[in-house]
C-alpha cells in the first residue's frame, strides 16, 4: 500500500507518472465495501457507477461517516487487488470506475473508458 499512496503522493506534488500509478493501483489491496447480498458497493454519479475503494480502514470509516452512517452498525468490506476491481468493473454493462479514497486528503480516480453517447450523458 506505501507503494500506492507514495505515488499519489507524487501526483499531488505535480511530479506523477500515469504508468506508474496505475501499476501501484494495480498491486494494491484495497478495501472494498459490500452492499447488501456480499455485492461490491457502487455509488452512481451522472450516469457513472463508482467503486469506493480505500487504502485502509481509516479511509473506509472516514467516508462512513461522511455519508451519516450509525456508529453501532456493522460495516461490510472484502479486500481487493486493484487489478481484480478494474477487470470487475470493466466486464459490467454499465460504465464502472473506480474512486480511491474519495472522501480522504488525496482521492484518486480511475474513470472507465466512455462510448461518446454515455460521455454525452454525463455532461448533463
């Protein structure tokens, strides 16, 4: 993970190489949360669905309660290869990316390439 955050780090510094960042995603375990019935949580943005992926735990909880969610419940969450999210997301119907972090003090995003009829759709 240190690889991960280390070039996210370099990309918040103006110095990121793309190549080398989705490599560290790539090779990252990340937390991933469940939705009911053990599905990957997807958050849908202008047409977009969105897998929320952290770094750790601290991230997880920290979007938790961004979004108001109740101290006493349980959370579910797997750990993921970045690799294995995109392969996920890319072999869904809809568009899919992927969001690490979202809520922290460097999110990252990975979008899923658009067909330009679903680019028109998100411009909305």
């Amino acid at each position: 993970m240190a690889v991960l955050r280390s070039e996210i780090a370099a990309f918040y510094a103006g110095f990121g190489q793309p190549d080398l960042l989705r490599r560290a995603y790539d090779d990252a375990v990340l937390v991933i949360p469940l939705a009911e019935g053990d599905d990957v949580y997807t958050s849908r943005v202008l047409g977009i669905d969105w897998i929320c992926a952290f770094t750790s735990i601290e991230e997880y909880a920290r979007y938790m309660v961004a979004r108001g969610v109740l101290e006493d419940q349980e959370y579910r969450y797997q750990r993921l290869l970045g690799a294995r999210l995109t392969a996920w997301a890319a072999a869904r119907p809809e568009p899919t990316g992927v969001s690490v972090d979202c809520v922290g003090t460097q999110p990252v995003a990975f979008p899923p390439e658009l067909a330009d009829e679903a680019e028109e759709g998100a411009k909305v």
